[in-house]
C-alpha cells in the first residue's frame, strides 16, 4: 500500500504552501512534495530579494484571464491582503510600502520564507524536498484517490493540489508538470506565454535606439484599452521597466505599443508655444526628457531645423508621434526574463469558490498555473496567497 495522505499538495511555492497551512490547520493530513532542494526558491529572489508580498490596492481589476473577469473575485475576497499583513505582523516581520500600494520586507524575502515554514509546522504539514513528480493517476480500486509516483516513492491521496507555478525562471526549475496534469485530465487549456515581459525591438529600432541602453523615461505606455503611467528602460536588446512589464500582459501580436513621451501635455500645443523661441527639437525635448534620448529621437522622427521653419503638418506629425509614439515590437525576452505565465488552465473548468476542477472531483489548480495573471507590483503574490487559502479551506 502507498503512503496515504488526506491532501497532497504538489509545489511548495506561494499558493502551495498556503493551501498546505490552511488545510492542515483544518485536521487535514497534509503533504508538500516539493521538486528543488528548499522551499519557495521564487519568493527569495522576488523584489530585488526584499518580495513584494502583497499590494495594499488588489482587486479583481488588477488581473488578466482569458476566462471570466470576475472568476478571481471570490478567493480575493475571501483572503485579502490586510489577511496577509496580519500573517506578516504575527511573525514581526518589519516591511514598508515601496510605491502604489506595493509592500516589501525591510529586509529579506527569506522572512516570508520562513514565515511559511513555521506555520506549516504548526499546521502538522510534512515537507518532501528534493521529491521529483514523475506521474499522477488515478489510484486502481481505491475510489477516487489519487496515485502520485516520485523520486521517493508512490503516495496516494484524497485531494491533490495542483501548485506548480509556470514556466518563468527556468533556471529555478521551472516545468510545465502542471499543465500535462491538466491536459491529462482533459483540462482545457489557455496556451501559455510569458507575462511582465521585456519587449525587444526589429531590426530597424535596434539600430536606432540600442545605444540608449540604461536610460529611463517617464511615460504611459498602452497596449489595446489599457494604460500605466510608470518609467520605461532602454536595454541593449529592446524595452524594460515597469510601465513595459505592465502593458506586455496586453500586448498582442502584430498590435503597437504605444508611448506617451510626454504625459503631463499636448505636444502640439506646447511645439506651437515654442515655434518663436529659436530652439531646434532636440534642445526644445532636452528640456522635458534625457538629453540622450531627445537626441536620438530627434535624429530619427524629427528635423534639425528650428521649430519655426517647420511646416505645421510637419510639426503636427513630430506632435502626434512625441504623444501617441507607435512601436511594433519583434517579440520579447522569454521566459528567461518574465515574472510571471500568462494562461494555464482555463478558469470554466474550475471552481471559482474553490478551485476544484469541475470535472475532476478531488484535483485542484491554485496560483500561476491557472488563468490567472497580475499586475506588477505583489499582484500575483496576492492571487497565491488567496487562491492557496480558498483550496485549503475546501479540502
């Protein structure tokens, strides 16, 4: 006989971790296997090392999916970020808001870490490190468990939590086992892509703007109906900062992105303002944006004629672009460089109360691995800590 277990949760990340807590808590005999050699490797490199466990402002507005928009509702309700800064405070861990409602430790993601573990120990939890997944199926002539077979041996179970995060980071170890779980159980599927991605140029704005590598501009960048007013970050190969990681969640194939280069007014009515005063376009953006960049955009859009020697189609031309800059990016940075997976399992075939499958009595999908996707800035983390918390308080 296989060791049983009342849950087995596969993925001691964010969400697997707190389903495991809260389903221990309820008397559940409950089991984490857990592929990498510790816990929550994605948490400790999170915010620069600091994790942004949670913004203050979450919402179900504040999410992609492919699905409904109000399937995240229930579990955000239900597990709040006030629920996980009281978790945080009863651990006495210091933390501070960044900006926009965004909170990380004063000091290291290793306290949220640790915070996790200690309550898994008070929950009764049993952690398996290092237990490599190999299959999952139906457990023969025992009803409706589950057989789990792994590096250390075969488990069955009565519920099994599905928590295995997307394809982001692979060097941390990242699989996609938790999307074979679902397509193997005739899950429909969302087909994954990376999400708060770096964009990359072609070739011809490569060229142009590669040697502005490391300069940041404030701007709004949109993508189809939605917008974020944050800097932007020139890289060697393309795009960056958190205004391009917001709206790549958005952006869809062979559509712009657009930038705002100057948000806080009309271009053409501050060009026309300044057509008497002698200045070129160039020195006239130098004022308002990175001498750099006002330089090379210049070169590339505009004239090195003053201002009033411009034709105003022209000058109505430079004004439209500086406002509403259209660029067709060639792609992104890959998984490599995204923070999060966009799509998983669709968010039809699952509870939205508990995120058990509809169709699949006993299986459950939380956190990255479904439909899900957050904004920049402990977005994603919340939707963890919400969807683990529902799950766990179900099984």
């Amino acid at each position: 006989m296989s060791p049983f277990w009342d849950v087995i949760v596969i993925g001691g990340g964010a969400a697997g971790l707190m389903c495991a807590i809260e389903a221990g808590k309820r008397g559940r005999r409950v089991a984490v296997l857990e592929h990498a050699e510790r816990l929550g490797k994605k948490i400790l490199i999170s915010g620069g090392g600091r994790c942004n466990f949670t913004n203050i402002s979450a919402t179900a507005v504040n999410y992609v999916t492919s699905g409904s928009p109000h399937f995240c509702k229930s579990a955000l309700a239900r597990f709040t970020p006030a629920d996980f800064i009281a978790l945080v405070e009863k651990h006495r861990i210091p933390y501070h808001e960044k900006k926009l409602g965004q909170l990380f430790c004063d000091f290291s993601s290793r306290q949220i870490v640790e915070l996790l573990q200690r309550e898994c120990l008070s929950a009764g939890v049993q952690i398996r490190l290092n237990c490599k997944v190999a299959e999952v199926a139906r457990a023969e002539g025992e009803g409706e468990r589950f057989l789990v077979r792994t590096s250390q041996g075969e488990f069955t179970c009565e519920s099994l939590v599905i928590a295995t995060g997307g394809l982001s980071f692979p060097k941390l170890g990242a699989t996609g086992i938790g999307y074979k779980v679902a397509e193997q159980f005739g899950l429909e599927m969302v087909k994954p892509r990376p999400g708060l991605v770096p964009l990359t140029f072609d070739s011809a704005d490569l060229q142009t703007f590669a040697a502005l590598s490391g300069l940041s501009v404030d701007v709004i960048a949109s993508a189809g109906e939605f917008s974020f007013r944050e800097n932007i970050l020139f890289t060697h190969r393309g795009l960056s900062g958190p205004a391009i990681l917001q709206v790549s969640n958005y952006l869809r194939e062979k559509e712009p992105l657009r930038l705002n280069l100057l948000p806080d007014l009309s271009a053409l009515d501050w060009l026309e303002s300044q057509r008497k005063s002698g200045r070129t376009l160039k020195s006239l953006l130098g004022l308002r944006l990175p001498q750099r960049f006002a330089q090379v955009w210049s070169e590339r859009f505009g004239s090195a004629r003053p201002l009033e020697q411009l034709p105003k189609r022209e000058l109505e031309t430079i004004a439209g672009r500086l406002n509403n800059w259209e660029i067709f990016p060639a792609g992104d940075e890959g998984y490599s460089k995204a923070e999060v997976t966009l799509g998983g399992v669709h968010t039809s075939e699952l509870s939205s109360k508990t995120l058990e499958a509809r169709r699949v009595p006993g299986l459950y999908f939380i956190g990255e691995v479904v439909d899900v996707t957050g904004w920049l800035g402990g977005y994603n983390f919340q939707w963890a800590w919400a969807s683990g918390f529902a799950a766990g308080q179900a099984i």
